[in-house]
C-alpha cells in the first residue's frame, strides 16, 4: 500500500513539474515573438536608402558643403565693386584759427565755419590682388574637398549600416533556432518523462533533459533582450525615429548569392576615397606654396571714386541749403618691399607641409594595402568555415533523428540525446555566425577595394 501510494504521489509531482515546465516554454516561446510587430518590414537596401536620406551626421556633412560654397563667396567677394557710404556733421565750439601775413603783420583769421557735414559715397575696385588671386585657384578645391568629405561619410555610413542590420538578423536567427531547440527539448522531456513513469528509465534521465531545456531556455530569452538595443542601435545609425518600430527582412537566397565576390580583382588604391581626399590636400598645399613663392611678391592695385557733398553754414537752420560738393577718382598701389623675411619662411614651411603630405601618402597605401590582405584572408577562411559549418548542420540533424529515435527503443542512454541534441544546436549556432561573418568580411574587403557603392 505504501509502495502504491509513494507511486502514485510520484506521478502526481512529476506531471505538475512537467505542466509547469511546458507552460514556461509556451510563455517563453510567446514572449520571444513580441516586439516589432509592424507592417512596416524594411531591407538592407531600404535601411541603407533611409540611412542616406535621414542620419543626422551625414546631413550635417551635406551642409557643409554648402557652408564651404559660401565660404568660397565670401572669400571671392572682393572682385566686385565694394561701395560704402560715409556721412558726418560736426559743430565747433571753438573754430580754428590760423595766422596770415596782411600787410606785413600777422594776423589770426579763423578758418572753417561752425557747421559743416559731409555725406559722400565711395566706390573701391580690385584690379590685381594676390591674395584674392590664390582664393580663386583654392575656391574649387575646397568645393571639392567638402563633397568628398560627403562621399567618405556615405561609405562608413553604408558599412555600419549593413554590418549592424547583419548583426541583428543574426540574433534574430538566432532565435528562431533556439525556438527550434526548446521545442525539440520539450519533446524530448516528456518522453524521459513517460518513460520514467513507465519504469523504464530512472529519474536521472528526466531530470538530465530539465537541466538542458533549462539552459537553452536562458539562452533564447538572453538572445531575445539582446535585439532591442540592436535595434536602437540600427534605428541610431539610419536616423530612423526611435519610437517608431520596423522589421527587417531579407532574402535567403540572394542573401547566399550576395555572399560571393571577384576574388580575381585587384586593389586599385585611386578607388579609395581616403587617397582622393589626400590628393585634395596635395593641391591644396601646393597652390599655398606657390602663393607665398610667386604670387605674394606682387603689389595690390586698386580703383577708387570718392563724391562728397559738403554743407557748411554759420547759421545750423541754414546748413544744408547750399552744397559745395567734390570728388576724386584714382588708383591705389600697395606693394610691400620688406616684411621681415616673413614670406620666405611660409615658403619653407609650405613646401615641408607638402613632404610631410607625400609621406601620409606613402603610409595611407602601406595602410591600404593591409587592410586589403587582412579583409582578403578573413573572407576566404569565412568562407570555407561557413561551408564547413553548413555541412556539420545537416550531419549533426541526421545523428539528432537516429540517436532520438534509438533512445526511445530503449537502445541507447538518454545521455547520448543530449550529446547529439546539444552538437545540434552548436552547428546550427556557429553556422549562421559563420554566415554573417563571411558577410561582415565582404563589407570589409569592399570597403578596402573602394567598391562600397551607395
């Protein structure tokens, strides 16, 4: 009788342990598929688009070429007409006096009237400049410079946009496998389970599949917190409002066709946006020492009209009713002869600034180059891994379904189960990282060949 009763009081507590088990793996599973549940799904190429049109730091670079436009403006502005208006209106207290020889005596006269004022215009053109002259050779290149700026910040803004949408569908992927696994786990346990009731096994096996359905089930919920701040993350890169939610979808197969590339081209360094940049300042400097070698030595010429309408009247009431007007026109020439060997030593610096840039250059190839090989290498051994991984995943679920089905014929030890289910899972894990590392060292190869297109 107590043998029954302990029996059947065994059977009691399990079935609770297992409906509580079962429940938690239904509320886990559930709760894993919450979160962005949008009709909004958007891809890569669509991710990336948005990035283009909304990320606030390559907007900011886009302004700055129209700030640089201006800048070019402001800086060429003094070749036009430069006009400027002038008025005063002065009263004596005391008037000024001067001495004048009548008839052979010195005699103070004051000179001016107590009243006067003046308004004129005065118009000053350039005629040669030197420093006006380099700001016209440098305006187009500072155009320049500022649309590469854009072009650089469209390359790592495409780069971080599709390493970090990669990332997240590799959680997401992630997930769904581990779903998978938890299931299986859950079938499992309740075989070990039965069995265990049925006598045929002891309750080490049961017990066994709790502990590995426990740790996979703790892997899925940590795989599924991860994805919100990846998603913050990708939203952060893209400009994308953070309190408005999308999926992101991808195709498989194109995902597997995107994977391969040219392994037969050659690394071009002209393609690379860091060189053309770098080319831009070689100019840049260049056209400064040629300034400061050539071109400063020369005088500034310059026109100028002056018109001045002047009033002047004892009486304040009458200043202003009858005009005694003039004006000059002429020509201003300012040229200086010695400025304490000031332009020869901004020549020598110059012309060291310009070799220091032929050295970046030399070591931004040497870099170049480096990053060339080390994306090169990383993608062929990500490649042949994946392969490799791809083929463990389909050997590891024939091994699953035979050392399963053995188990439950009674063949084998529920420990062999768990060897098989848990390798299961590693392969299917490790695969999909191999998979989106071999496409995270895609990105990487194109970013070094110059071919990251946007």
């Amino acid at each position: 009788m107590n043998h029954l009763m302990k029996a059947q009081l065994k059977g009691i507590v399990g079935k609770s342990y297992l409906f509580g088990t079962l429940l938690l793996i239904f509320y886990v599973t559930a709760y894993s598929q919450q979160g962005y549940d949008t009709t909004s799904s958007l891809s890569l190429q669509q991710c990336i688009s948005y990035a283009l049109q909304h990320q606030p730091g390559l907007q900011q670079t886009i302004i700055r070429t129209n700030i640089a436009k201006a800048t070019n403006a402001i800086n060429l502005s003094g070749w036009y007409p430069q006009v400027g208006v002038t008025a005063n209106l002065n009263h004596y207290l005391l008037r000024p006096t001067s001495l004048s020889n009548i008839n052979g005596v010195e005699t103070p006269i004051k000179t001016s009237v107590i009243n006067t004022s003046t308004p004129g215009v005065g118009v000053t053109q350039t005629i040669f400049n030197p420093s006006l002259i380099y700001a016209t050779r440098i305006a187009p290149l500072n155009s320049k410079a500022a649309e590469q700026a854009v072009d650089s910040s469209k390359i790592e803004l495409v780069a971080d946009v599709s390493k970090s949408f990669y990332s997240l569908l590799l959680t997401l992927q992630q997930i769904d496998v581990l779903k998978e696994d938890t299931a299986r786990l859950g079938e499992s346990m309740r075989t070990a389970y039965h069995q265990y009731v049925g006598g045929i096994v002891d309750e080490t096996d049961y017990e066994q599949a709790q502990i590995t359905l426990n740790t996979s089930l703790g892997q899925l919920v940590q795989a599924k917190e991860s994805v919100w701040p990846q998603y913050a993350l990708l939203k952060q890169l893209m400009g994308f409002p953070q309190d408005q939610q999308f999926n992101v979808s991808y195709d498989s197969s194109a995902m597997q066709h995107d994977i391969d590339i040219d392994l037969s081209e050659e690394l071009q360094y002209d393609k690379r946006i860091e060189l053309k940049q770098l080319a831009v300042q070689q100019d840049m400097q260049h056209q400064l020492t040629n300034y400061y070698s050539h071109t400063a030595i020369f005088p500034t010429l310059s026109g100028f009209f002056n018109y001045n309408a002047a009033f002047q009247n004892n009486d304040f009431t009458k200043l202003y009713n009858t005009a005694y007007p003039n004006s000059i026109v002429g020509l201003t020439l300012s040229w200086p002869v010695f400025t304490g060997f000031s332009r020869i030593q901004n020549v020598r610096r110059s012309k060291f600034q310009e070799q220091v840039l032929g050295w970046s250059e030399i070591n931004l190839k040497s870099i170049i180059y480096s990053q060339y090989a080390s994306a090169l290498a990383s993608y062929k051994s990500n490649v042949y891994n994946m392969k490799q991984m791809k083929d463990n995943v389909t050997l590891a679920k024939r091994v699953y379904f035979v050392v399963d089905l053995q188990y439950k014929q009674g063949i084998v030890p529920y420990l062999n189960v768990i060897t098989a289910e848990s390798n299961l899972r590693t392969s299917q894990l490790t695969y999909l990282n191999a998979l989106f590392q071999t496409l995270s060292s895609k990105i990487d190869w194109q970013k070094a060949m110059g071919d990251i297109k946007y």
